[in-house]
C-alpha cells in the first residue's frame, strides 16, 4: 500500500514538471572590462503555446546596462530571450530579479552581480597608428566647409539692408502727399456714393465732409485741423501761409457753412452741396502745389 502512495506521488511530480513553466538564465561573464559586450540568455520550456509577457526590447535591464541587442525567440513550447549590453561606468552593479508573466503566472530569474573594471592603467601611453597628415585645402574645399555660414551672413546683411531701406523709404512713401491725397479722394467717394445730397440729408453730408476734410489737412499740411475749432483752424492756417489762399477760401467758406447746418442754422440745398463737395474735392487735388510751392519757398 505505502508503495502504491510512492509511486503515485512520484508520477504526480513527474505530470507536474512535465507540464509547468521552467526558467532558466544563463549570464555569460560576472566580470567585465568598461565597454566590453557581455550577454544573458533567459530560456522558459514547456510554455503550451501561452503568451509570455515581459518588458519591451532594450527596456528589461537597468539604467547602467547600455542594451546593445535584444532578440526573442519563441514556439509551441519554448521561449528564448537573448540580450546583448556594455557598462560604461566602474563599480559593482546587479541585474535584478526578472519577471516573466506566463499566461498569469509570474516566473523570476535569479539576481546577478557584474563588477565592472578598468582594464587601462594611468602610464600606459596611447599612440596614434598613423602620424596626423597635412592636406591643402584649395578655395572650392573652403566653400564645402564654411558656404552655410557665409550665406547666412549675407542673408542677414540683406536683411538688415531691407529694414533699414523699409524704415527710410517705406514709411516716407506711406505718408507722401500723393498717397494722402488719393486716400482722401477715395473717402469723397465713398461719401458721394451714400446719395445724401440726393436724399437731403445735409447735417450727415457736411459732418462727414469736414471730418474728412480735417483729417486730409492734419495730414498733408501738418496742421492740428483735427482739434482745432473752424474759427482757430482758419486763423492757423492763415499764419502758417502753407495753404494757397484759393484752397483756404474754400476751407473757410465750407467749415463755416458746416458749423451753421451743424446747429441748424441753414439749410443748404442740393446745388450748394454739391458744389462745395466739388471743391473739397479739387482742393484735395491742387494740395500738392501747395507743398511743391512751400519746399521752393524753404529751399530759397
């Protein structure tokens, strides 16, 4: 009977191994120079096919161990995990327990310890193989090696040219005369194009008309037309003797018939608007001589 309980024990033992997960790992040199290649074989049998689950490639070993190559073989009933790695730095360091997960249950293998040595002593003398050998360079193998730098510098000294052209040129010929003047001529037009001289609005005519006029005249003439009172802004202009006493006349004689329509003073009609819109108009056109006529008079 005792021997019958023997025999099934053993033949139990012997199902169990046949049929369970065996680990084994292999490090092949416990004692390295710095840099030198040293490898670990892991090997799990009787695997039946299960998924073997473990840290990606280049990722199982430490922070210390430089990964140089991580190959995984694996079938029906076998898996193998190669890896390849150097250590760059001296001292003592261990490969930890690694975990296997076998269809969900946890292999380990057994810690190692590396020492890590520098095999270089302090008077050995490092020699080159070949004396250093001297080359002329000619001016095509210069361009090779510096043309980046010189086509950058010329794209930044092109660049700085282009600002400084921009700062001194660019922004004069925003605010010429000319261009004032046909920004000025634009606004008339869009004035005219809201028909309220043909629809007798004549309070919102002449308040556009005259803001338009008093910026246009801030702006060519360099006068404060924009916060001036009409009876100051005359008095201004006058005194200043930039503006030719035609386009002052018109001026006046329009600023002043838009104070009154502006309180309500008088009420314009159709033929009296369009006519001061007309000369607005052409004063804008003729400022130009006024200015040609001032850069004479200074130049005297």
């Amino acid at each position: 009977m005792k021997l019958k309980k023997i025999l099934f024990i053993l033949s139990f033992l012997i199902c169990a191994n046949a049929f369970s997960q065996i680990l084994s790992s292999k490090l092949e040199k416990k004692t390295l120079a710095l840099g030198e290649v040293n490898r670990l074989i892991i090997k799990i049998d009787n695997v039946h096919d299960l998924q073997v689950v473990a840290a990606p490639k280049n990722e199982l070993l430490p922070f210390h161990f430089e990964e140089i190559k991580d190959s995984i073989g694996q079938n029906q009933n076998f898996y193998e995990r190669k890896i390849e790695f150097s250590v760059y730095d001296e001292g003592k360091f261990t490969i930890p327990e690694l975990e296997f997960n076998v269809g969900g249950k946890i292999l380990k293998t057994i810690p190692y310890e590396i020492d890590v040595i520098n095999t270089a002593q302090k008077a050995d003398q490092i020699n080159d193989i070949m004396n250093n050998k001297e080359v002329k360079l000619e001016t095509k193998d210069y361009w090779e090696l510096y043309k980046f730098y010189i086509l950058a510098a010329l794209a930044v000294i092109a660049l700085i040219i282009a600002i400084i052209m921009f700062i001194k040129w660019g922004r004069k010929s925003k605010s010429s005369p000319v261009v004032a003047t046909n920004q000025t001529l634009k606004e008339l037009d869009s004035l005219k194009k809201k028909k309220y001289i043909e629809d007798g609005n004549f309070r919102s005519f002449y308040v556009e008309l005259i803001e338009i006029s008093r910026t246009f005249i801030a702006k060519q003439y360099h006068l404060p037309a924009d916060v001036l009172l009409t009876d100051d802004l005359i008095d201004v202009m006058k005194k200043n003797n930039t503006i030719s006493q035609e386009n002052e006349k018109i001026v006046e004689d329009v600023f002043l018939r838009g104070d009154l329509v502006k309180f309500a003073k008088t009420f314009p009609d159709q033929v009296t608007m369009e006519k001061d819109f007309a000369d607005i108009r052409d004063f804008v056109k003729r400022s130009s001589k006024d200015l040609e006529f001032e850069n004479l008079r200074k130049d005297v």
